[in-house]
C-alpha cells in the first residue's frame, strides 16, 4: 500500500464515535468471555430457584402479582446485593491493573468518555441479567396456551399480570440499578485489585440497604422520613404493586450522576498522584 | 518545524524526582534515540510526552499543541508503543487493531484499510486470527508497533521497540523505523546502541533524570575523550619512544601497560579528540628500528558516548 493511499484516512472527531466504541467493546467483553455467561447462568439459575418458592407462597396467598412476590422476597436481596460487585468489580480495576488504561490514555480518548463507555455497557448487562424473570408471566401464559391447545383444558392458577406489574419493576430495577452499577464502577477505580472493588462495592450497598431499614429498628424518630426515603426495600415493594413514583427516580439519577462525576475525578486523581 | 517542544519539564514521584528540568526539542523529520541507563526517566519523559503521566512542572508541546491544555490534539498526532505493551488478551488481533484505529478516531472504510495496512507493516499476516493472549512476546511487541502507526500519526514514541525481539525481528523493526523515517518524527528508546547508531539521527542521552546530551551521533563521537586514542605494540627500550611521543603536540598522555610475553610493550597513546597521532608514532619507533606489531585508532563509538556520559565514578 502507498503513502498516498494513506493519506486519505477516513476521521471522525464525533464524541459519540469514541463513546460508542468503548461501549461496543466493553458490552462484548461480557457477551464474548466466558465471565458475562457464568454471571448470567448463575442469574438464571437463582431467578429459577425463588421462583418456585414465589409460585409455593402465591398458591396460598393472592391479591398481588407474580413480580410482587418475586421482589418481595428474602432471596431477591442475596441477588441483587451481590450481582452489582460482580459486574463492575473487573471494569476500572482491569485496566489498570493490565497497563490497558495506559492504551485509553494515550489515544484521544477523555476520562468521561472510558467512564461513561463502560457504565453504558455495564448497565445494559444488568438489564440483560432481569429479563428471563421479567418474561416469566408471558412464558406462563405461552405454558398456559399450550396446555389448551394440547389437551384441551383451562389450566388453573393462571398468573394474572396486568402492565403495570411490569413496568414497575422494570423501572425500578433499572433506575435503582442505575445508580447501584455507577457505584460499582466507582469501588473499581479506587484499587487495582478487583477482589477489593468487589468487597466494597458490596460493602457500600450493604450499608446502603440498611439504612433503608433505619427506621425498623429505631421506630419512627424525628429523621425517619430521610431514611424512608433512601429505602431501597419500601421501593421495589412499591414499584412491584405497580405504584410509579418519580422520586425515586429523581435520587437515583442524581445519585448515579454525582457518582459517576467522582469517578472522573478519581481516575484523573489516581493518575495525576502516581 | 519543531514537532516536540520540550520545556523545563519536571517529575516527582513522593521523594523521588525521576525527570529534573528537562528541555529538548525535536524537529519534524528526525530520528531520535532517547538512551539511558536503566532508571534514568527515559520511559517518564515518554510517558509524559504521550499525555498518560503529567508533569510536575514545565510544559511540552507536540505539533504545536501542549500537552496539558489540549491533550487530545496533542494525542491525535502521536503513535505511542509502551514499554511491556498492555493488550486485551481475549481479543483477536484484527479485532484489537480494529477497536484501537476507532478510538483513535478512524472511522468507516479506514478502519480495515489502516489495521490492514499496520498488519501488513508489522509482519503480523500470519497471526491477524490469533487470540492476543496465545501470541509470543515479539508478536506481542509487533501488535504495539501496529497499533501506534495506525492513523499514520506524524510522531511515533516508541519505548524500547526492539526489546524482547530476535535478531531477525530486530532488523524487521529497524528496516520499518527506517522506512517510516521518511514522513514521521520518531523518538526511540533503547538499549542497543548499534542500532541508534544505525538508524538515528539525533541522540538524546538521559541519566538520573537529567539530559546530558543532545545532538547528533557524529557530534557526541567526535568531541568525546577516547576520539584521539592509539594503542600500539612494539619490541624495544620503552623510555626513548615515550618521551618522544610525549613530547609530540597532540599527545596528553602516553600509559605504558605492563609488559606483554616476549618482550612487547603496549602503550595507549591519549591526544585530543579529532587528532591522529598513528603516523607519527610509527615514525618515531621506526626511527629507533624496534619491530611494531600493532597500531590501531579507537574508532570512538556511541557506547563510549554513552558510557562517559553516564558513568557514576
């Protein structure tokens, strides 16, 4: 190939470009490693698991939809404190502890950029890890169809779903989460060591989740409402019945916001203080 | 035009001050070979210039853009290959190519028309398939090298290119620095100073963070101490000849090395750089009949450069 031929490369200066290269690699890096299909299987097999125990509750008692009792659920807490570590914990750690964050910061490549790439991917992986559970009412209903159409009887014990059963947790999982996965990527710029972004990620939502508790065990004291308000628990109970509220929304965008603002500042803090 | 504006540039690390006050500047066009011992801030100042370390103090511009105020300017112009070249290992080569070239900015059909190109530059044919993590280190090297001439950036940094490779693979990489020479800036470090002195047209030496050198391979060789020196072998009395040679014009010094079997002495004649005192010295012994079986100017290499230069003693 000649020189001349190399001078006519095709650039682009698009913000967007290099974001959405960084989101592209960063979201196959989950779908083309063995790491994001462990993550998912094992999501599967839990989600699999309570939901028996969800359809033995919900043959005793009704009233509520099937998502109600999927989220309301002791079960539900061991997954979802958890499941944030393990998609975050390697994203920053990764690459500083390969020398790859070198790579980024060499090419004409921001901090928000790499930041915002990978919270982008990061969070659409979350997303992906919900949706066998958020397609169980319609593969009940396929179950229900084929049982008619195969046998020719009404099956009992339909699972009555309405939209909003839906919508709710969809909503919440995905708002809450949103924050929940910045702060996982936070916990993962603080160390080069992912073992030690996991436990403080995990550490943070731990103690975040129990703030909500406050006011259970303290009873109800002048700053209760605050921590009714942080309650992640009183939330999803919430959204799960179908009851949208905005401010939740409004805590956590701002929440996921601030967070990923200090993650820029502690990657360009860690890097500057070298 | 200068391409790299280096000024007073300065970096501590805690107590440790790895580059003290270092000013340079490299003209479009030039082959710089940036020496020093191991630790000396060769790979700092690298860094610093790529925009990844920032410095303490002072400034450095690349193409007219400074490195801290518009650092993606500056970066759009520069290939940079690192020292232990970090990758993705569960990516394939093209693939790796692919996503460097777009975050550098390339986009459409240049994407596989540049990764093809640094593939087919680099000697990386064979491997384009390969899982990054199944390569071999000169592989590994060569995909660092592709990855910094993508986009044809006018200047190349690159930190000990060559380290890790075998000699084959070495002469590969001298005879594509060379080539690329032509329309890029390239700074190089490294270790092997036959190949600076083979390929370089500038030499920057650097030691415990300070530049003691800037200039030409030719200038460093011709100004330096052991230039002017003879050694020779010769049968005979020892006093006559060196106190002929001593009193020649050039000659500071005349050392006597203890006495060889049979009877020869060796003497290592000092005079002034840019000086040949060969014909005189034969002169003066075959003046006296004695036999001579040895006379020889040290060609003054950048391994002498680099050793005076650098030595702590």
């Amino acid at each position: 190939m000649t020189e001349k031929e190399n001078t006519t490369i095709l650039r682009t200066r698009s913000w967007f470009y290099t974001l959405r290269t960084i989101f592209g690699r960063e979201f196959r890096s989950y779908l083309c490693t063995p790491f994001g299909w462990v993550i998912l299987g094992c999501a599967i097999g839990l989600q699999g698991f309570w939901l028996q125990a969800v359809l033995q509750t919900m043959s005793k008692a009704t009233g509520e939809s099937v998502m109600f009792y999927m989220l309301d659920n002791v079960n539900f807490w061991f997954f979802f404190i958890f499941i944030f570590p393990l998609i975050t914990m390697r994203s920053m750690a990764e690459e500083e502890s390969h020398g790859t964050l070198e790579g980024f910061l060499t090419a004409p490549v921001t901090t928000t950029q790499i930041i915002l790439g990978k919270y982008f991917a990061s969070l659409l992986f979350y997303i992906i890890l919900w949706t066998p559970m958020l397609l169980y009412p319609w593969m009940s209903d396929l179950g229900n169809l084929y049982t008619t159409l195969r046998y020719g009887i009404e099956p009992e014990g339909r699972i009555n779903y309405t939209p909003a059963d839906w919508f709710g947790p969809i909503s919440i999982l995905t708002i809450s989460g949103s924050f929940f996965i910045a702060l996982g990527i936070l916990c993962s710029s603080l160390t080069r060591s992912q073992i030690i972004a996991g436990i403080v990620c995990t550490c943070a939502i731990i103690i975040y989740y129990f703030m909500g508790r406050v006011p259970e065990l303290w009873g109800e004291f002048p700053a209760a409402p605050a921590f009714h308000y942080l309650s992640i628990s009183e939330q999803i109970s919430a959204f799960s019945r179908g009851l949208i509220d905005t401010r939740p929304l409004v805590l956590y965008l701002s929440l996921a916001v601030f967070t990923l603002a200090l993650t820029k500042r502690v990657v360009d803090y860690r890097r500057w203080h070298r | 035009m200068s391409m790299v504006t280096v000024e007073h540039l300065h970096k501590v690390f805690g107590r440790f001050t790895a580059v003290k006050d270092a000013t340079f500047s490299i003209d479009k066009g030039e082959i710089v070979g940036f020496l020093g011992p191991n630790g000396a801030g060769k790979t700092t100042t690298m860094k610093m210039l790529t925009g990844y370390l920032p410095p303490t103090t002072g400034t450095a511009s690349i193409a007219g853009y400074d490195i801290i105020d518009k650092p993606l300017e500056a970066r759009r112009h520069i290939g940079y290959m690192p020292e232990n070249v970090p990758l993705y290992e569960d990516l394939r080569v093209t693939e790796y190519l692919e996503y460097r070239a777009r975050l550098k900015g390339i986009c459409g059909k240049s994407v596989r028309q540049q990764v093809g190109w640094a593939v087919d530059r680099c000697g990386l044919e064979p491997k384009r398939r390969n899982l990054i993590r199944t390569l071999s280190k000169g592989y590994r090297q060569r995909v660092g090298l592709a990855d910094a001439l993508l986009g044809n950036p006018d200047l190349l940094i690159l930190d000990e290119p060559t380290n890790g490779l075998d000699p084959n693979q070495i002469r590969q990489i001298r005879e594509l620095v060379r080539s690329l020479a032509e329309d890029h800036t390239v700074i190089l470090s490294t270790h092997i100073l036959s190949e600076v002195e083979m390929i370089c047209n500038k030499v920057i030496i650097i030691d415990q963070g300070q530049i003691k050198a800037n200039d030409t391979p030719q200038n460093l060789t011709r100004n330096l101490r052991a230039a002017g020196r003879v050694s020779i072998e010769f049968k005979g009395d020892l006093e006559p000849v060196v106190k002929e040679l001593e009193a020649f014009a050039p000659v500071k010094k005349v050392i006597v090395e203890g006495p060889l079997p049979g009877g020869w002495h060796h003497l290592i004649v000092r005079a002034e750089p840019g000086t040949d005192t060969r014909e005189k010295a034969a002169d003066i012994i075959a003046s006296h009949h004695f036999p001579m079986r040895h006379i020889y100017r040290h060609i003054p290499s950048l391994e002498d450069v680099f050793v005076e230069m650098t030595r702590k003693d």
